[in-house]
C-alpha cells in the first residue's frame, strides 16, 4: 500500500499560535528618554537633588535653543552661541551662567563621553566682587523680635549656628547633640559635614520643637504614615530607617506626601519659601533699609564672631569652607573699617596729636 504523503505545512502553520506569543515573547525594554538618563547618571555621581534640577533644567534649555536637535550632533558652535545668548539676550548674572557652563560640562564629559578639549580650557564669566550684607546686633534682635513660633527658632538657628538655609530645614533629629552643645551639618555645600555650635539660647524651644515633632511621628506611624526620605542608598541598606525617630526631621511639613517609587507616605521637611518669606516680612516690619535675606543671618555670623576677637581659622571651620580666603571677605564688613584701620580725620576732629 502505497503511502500518502503528509501535506507541507504551510509558513502561517509553523508560526506558534497568538496567545503564545503574547505569553512567552518578552518585549524588548525601552531605551530611557535623554533627559532621564542625564538624571540617572547625576545620581550614580551623587549629585544633590537641587544640582540634578539645575543640571537638567539647563541642558534642557539647551536642546530646545536649537531647535530640539540632540546634543549628540552639536559642538563648539552650538555651545558658544547658547552660552553667549545667556550674557547678551537674556543678561543673566555670571554665576548663572557659570552654571550653565557646568551643566554642559557633564553633559558632553560624563553623559556623552566626548572629549571636548576646548571646553576644559573655557574661560568662566567673572562676576563683580560684592561685599556681604551684614545685620548689626541691634538689628537681628529687630527681626527676631517680629517672628515668633517655628520660624523665629529657625532663624534663630541660622545666626546662632551660620547654618545656610537649606542646612537649618535639613537637619534631622540625630544632628542635634545637647549634651556637646553642637550641631552636625550633614552634606552640606560640596556635600561636606561639619560641627557648628548649638546656641544655649535655643535649648529650651529646641526641646520643645522635638517633642511636638515626636507626638506628630507618633501619630503618623499609628496612621501608617511616619517615613521620610533617606540620603543615597541607605534606604536600601535600612529599609526600615525611614520610619525610625532619629532620621526624623527637626522642622517637618504640615502634609504628608505619597512617594511614587516606593509608594510610601512620607514627610518632607518644610519647604524653604515658608521661611523666606516670613523673614522678609520681619525685615520689612523692623523698618531696616538693607536687602538682608535668610543668608544674611550666616554673613552677620561670620561678621559678629570676628569682631569678637576669634581667629579666623576657627570661623572658618564653623562655616565650612574649604578656602580660607572665602573666609576672609568678612574681614572687610567689620565695624572697626578694613583690617581695624581707623580713619584719620577722627584723630583730626577729635583733636588727636598724629
């Protein structure tokens, strides 16, 4: 008997069927956007949260002056015009473009791994040399005087401690050490720590700020709330750090807020523009002339501690800055004139034998 051949299969035969396909085919992963690589790249280099957006912010700026195109296929050109729109279309300050400067330099040096040998040698745009508004005592009494409650504590701490402002809204329970009277700024500019002083003026609101803080975090954890956020990859490490009363911050929010990558219900501390403008208004209220911001109250720390008498070396360590030159501005807003020189005409008014 003669055998019958099977019929060839046809190409749609051979094809698994449909719902295999769905179940078992893995789609490839997408590529991330520019912009999202950018900020995955600043993290992997630690960068600060307040540099990721400026970085971003700038290169974005960026792509859309020129039409969208991708960096990639920019160079020399496109750089030097977008720098120099800066300075003569939009007049922004030096330091403005300085870090515009500096975002483009890790674009092209850590993103895009072009060798740019031009760039390294860029000339940054120097900026007027300005003195530091400075308070006198009488006047930072005037200001204290006008706030009360949460922010005349937090400003109190910005003159007492030469904390910058985002330092003073940073600072988390375990920073606090009453027993050493010191404060431990943790990442503060250049993502350096440091030990400034604890003003004994502010013990007493400071004690009382903490337990008004611990019944709140008390409450949060009964809610299911009670996380906050956690720096670098100590989350991961500590997973359970986030809800402990030590990482908590000394000056939280009001509101609780939903984290969209670990769905936990966290507190931010509280926002900078709360204080800003409550201090602005106390200025204004204080009837003081000058143009003093939150900032202020670190300069007429620096300005205060040397009329004192103490080295400056010491004041700048409490500070925190790396160059002592930086420190040495201060020297110029004594009360005393430049370097303590007194004037002449006082000897010749005054009567004074030369």
């Amino acid at each position: 008997m003669a055998s019958v051949p099977y019929p060839a299969a046809s190409p749609a035969a051979s094809q698994p069927p449909p719902w295999v396909l769905r179940e078992f085919s893995t789609p490839p992963a997408a590529k991330p956007r520019f912009l999202d690589q950018v900020r995955n790249r600043l993290r992997l280099e630690h960068y600060s949260r307040r540099t990721e957006e400026a970085y971003v912010g700038w290169i974005r700026r960026f792509i859309l002056f020129h039409g969208r195109r991708h960096p990639a296929a920019l160079g020399e050109g496109e750089i030097t015009r977008f720098l120099s729109s800066l300075a003569t279309e939009r007049h922004v300050s030096a330091s403005t473009q300085n870090q515009a400067l500096s975002a483009l330099l890790f674009l092209y040096g850590d993103v895009l791994k072009r060798d740019l040998a031009w760039l390294d040698g860029i000339v940054r745009a120097r900026g007027p040399r300005r003195l530091p508004v400075v308070l006198s005592r009488e006047e930072i009494r005037a200001v204290l005087g006008q706030l009360e409650g949460t922010p005349k504590l937090m400003t109190t701490l910005l003159y007492g401690a030469g904390l910058r402002l985002m330092e003073g809204h940073r600072l988390r329970v375990k920073d606090l050490d009453f027993s050493a009277s010191q404060i431990l700024v943790r990442g503060g500019k250049g993502n350096k720590d440091r030990v400034t002083l604890l003003p004994a003026v502010a013990r007493e609101d400071l004690a009382r700020q903490l337990e008004t803080v611990r019944r709140q975090h008390q409450s949060d954890l009964a809610r299911g709330t009670g996380w906050v956020e956690l720096p670098g990859a100590l989350a991961r490490k500590y997973p359970n750090a986030g809800r402990e009363w030590p990482w908590q911050w000394v000056f939280p929010a009001t509101r609780w807020y939903t984290d969209s990558e670990t769905g936990q219900r966290r507190r931010h501390h509280l926002h900078e523009s709360v204080l800003q403008r409550e201090v602005r208004k106390a200025v204004l209220k204080a009837g003081i002339p000058k143009h003093a911001s939150c900032h202020t109250f670190r300069h007429s720390f620096a300005t205060h501690l040397l009329e004192d008498g103490y080295d400056i070396r010491t004041v700048q360590q409490l500070l925190g800055h790396k160059d002592v030159s930086t420190t040495m501005i201060y020297t110029h807003v004594l009360n005393r004139g430049p370097a303590g020189v007194r004037s002449p005409v006082d000897r010749l008014v005054g009567g004074e034998k030369p």
